[in-house]
C-alpha cells in the first residue's frame, strides 16, 4: 500500500477538531466541529476556506510547453491567454474516456500549472510526457511539485470582501484570472477558480506558509469547510466527480461537458475515438434528478422507467438549499427535462423528475 499522504495544513486541521478520512491517497478533513450542513450554508451565504491540498500540480514549462498541452488536451489554450485559467479534459487515446479533468493555470508565457485530482497526478505527468514526444516538443519540462505548496480555496458570496482584509491583490482577481500575489515574504499564485458554483478564488501558496496565511484568512472570517461540504456545494451546482461521472468508460459527450472539447485546434489525444462517438451520438447522457422528501438518491441507485432499469446514479445527496434529494445519473440520450422516473435506494422507491442542471444556480 502506498503511504498516505498528508497536508501542510495536517496539524491545523487537527488542531480545529476536524474529522479526518483518507480521500484519494491523502488524509484530509471531511468536516470541522460545525458539521457539514453548517459549512455549506456558510459558503452559499458568507464565505469558506477549504484545503484542497490534495490535488496536484503538474508544472510544465519551456518552449514545448504549449505545444504539448494542445496535443494532451481536449480545449484550446488558444482561446485564452497568459493570466487565464481553463476546464479540460484528458481523453484515454484508445476509447476517448475522461482519464482526468484539470485546470490549466496559465501562469506566464512559458510556464503552466496543471491542476489533476488527487489520485491522478502521476497518470497526468506521464501522459504530457508521452505527447511532449509526439509533438517532438524537447524543450519542455513536466515535474510534480504538489509537496512544495499547499492550496487554499477561498469561496462564497463574501469571500473576496474577507480576503481582502488579508491580500487585497489575491481578493481581486477576477474569475478564471491568474496572477501571482506578493504577501508577506513570499509570492504565491492566486487562481480565480473553484469546485462550488460560488464565487472565489483557490491560493497555491509555499507549503512553509499555509499555516500563516490560513490563519489569518479565518481571522478574517472566513469560516474553516471540509471535504463533505465541498461534495455538496459541487453536486448542488451540478459538477462532475471524477470517479463518479467522469472516468474509465465514460467521455465528455456522454458527461454533457461537449464545450470542452475544441474540434477546429487539430489533433489530442482521443481524438479519433471521441469523432467517432459524435458521429454516431453518445449511447447515454447525464442528467439532473431531483426527489420528493429529504431521503437522498445514493450512487449506484437504478433509475427506472415503469419496471425498465434505464440508467444508474453516479452521486446523490441531499440538497440543504432545496431541501429535498439531488442526483446526477447517466439515462437514455432521449431522456428529456420533465420526465418521471423511479429511483430504487436499497428497495425504497423514491420519485424522481429530470431537471435541467445546476439544481442551485450561482448568484
């Protein structure tokens, strides 16, 4: 077994009285003393700070860098720019399944932080090295400094109002901007992205000083959320999880995430293979479920029409800003919003409607 790994903000974490689990070979907190309900209503009406350490960086740099990253991913870093941030997609080359989705961090010209999930860093390095060859990119460079930074993501309607007490440079930039940030005797990159259907900002910053800046930030009152209170916000705002609705088997047509994929930029990786399933149109799609009451769909669920099992919940929960039960499911390609169905949880069968996602919709 691989050895767990662990925050540079392990012991603050512990210190706060935080629940911890191992999630995607890290030990992370899934919640805080307050509880998970708590921490999501404090990111949908104030403002949360979670960890999100565990996902990786890849940084990529030299000449070839860009190169490279065109040939490895779906979208087209030439739709942004230097100081922007972009959603991707890196294909399997043999059947065009999602291996990971990433955001590209354009930090400067010749310089890219790749952000994997958790488990997936080494899968990704290995793969830009494998198309830095192809596109016979040699000067280029793919290292993993994930132990070298911690990440802060700072979201919620008031999160820039409260960071700006603590770095009014981080606390405007804008969203999918990149910058990098001077505080105190340091210099940390600051991202306008999240995983929260909230507004916000994630700071990579030097692991050495994540226990100072996450202090002075939740002095700042910004409130301390776990990782269950992130899957909640991500599911209410209708966002794929990788292991979950993206993954071995399944692609970015049948994920309904088609706009990530730049068809006009030239040959990436599961090209071939994802042209092929656009021809003859994805065999499912995925789609937004609500239920009656507040028993939640869970993952792994049938979903049925009459005594027809027509897909699967891939994630379910209860939603605290609705009250009632969300899920995601991949269904029929037919499947449209309005549509009645069934889901069976352990035997109960809960009602179930097709709605148009986010289930929330951002402020």
């Amino acid at each position: 077994m691989t050895d767990i790994r662990r925050s540079p903000l392990d012991a603050v974490h512990r210190e706060l009285g935080a629940k911890m689990v191992p999630f995607g070979g890290w030990d992370m907190p899934l919640s805080y003393p307050e509880g998970t309900l708590a921490e999501h209503r404090a990111c949908r009406h104030g403002a949360v700070v979670f960890d999100v350490s565990h996902l990786g960086t890849v940084r990529v740099s030299g000449p070839g860098a860009f190169p490279t990253l065109q040939r490895a991913l779906t979208n087209d870093l030439g739709r942004i720019a230097p100081g922007r941030a972009q959603y991707t997609h890196l294909l399997d080359p043999d059947d065009a399944s999602v291996l990971d989705d990433i955001i590209v961090w354009w930090v400067d010209a010749e310089s890219f932080d790749v952000m994997p999930n958790a488990s997936n860093t080494a899968r990704v390095t290995d793969a830009l090295a494998e198309e830095a060859a192809a596109a016979g990119a040699a000067e280029v460079e793919a290292s993993d400094v994930t132990a070298e930074r911690a990440v802060l993501a700072v979201q919620g309607p008031h999160a820039r109002e409260r960071l700006a007490a603590v770095s009014p440079e981080a606390a405007a930039v804008a969203r999918f901007t990149v910058a990098r940030v001077p505080w105190r005797d340091t210099v940390f990159t600051v991202a306008g992205t999240g995983y929260t259907g909230e507004d916000g900002v994630e700071l990579a910053v030097p692991a050495n000083h994540a226990a100072a800046l996450w202090h002075e930030v939740v002095d700042a009152g910004v409130v301390p959320a776990g990782l269950g209170a992130r899957d909640t916000l991500r599911l209410e705002s209708g966002l794929p999880l990788h292991g979950h609705e993206l993954g071995p088997g399944i692609t970015t047509l049948q994920a309904n995430l088609g706009w990530v994929v730049a068809w006009d930029k030239g040959p990436f990786r599961g090209r071939d293979a994802l042209e092929a399933e656009r021809a003859t149109g994805p065999a499912r799609r995925l789609r937004g479920l609500v239920t009656d009451g507040r028993r939640p769909p869970r993952e792994g669920s049938p979903v049925l029409s009459g005594s027809e099992v027509v897909g699967e919940v891939t994630s379910g929960n209860f939603a605290p800003e609705l009250g009632h039960g969300v899920a995601l499911a991949f269904l029929p390609p037919d499947a449209v919003e309005g549509d009645e169905l069934v889901v069976d949880v352990r035997g109960t069968s809960l009602r179930a409607r097709v709605v148009a996602l986010p289930f929330v919709t951002k402020r």
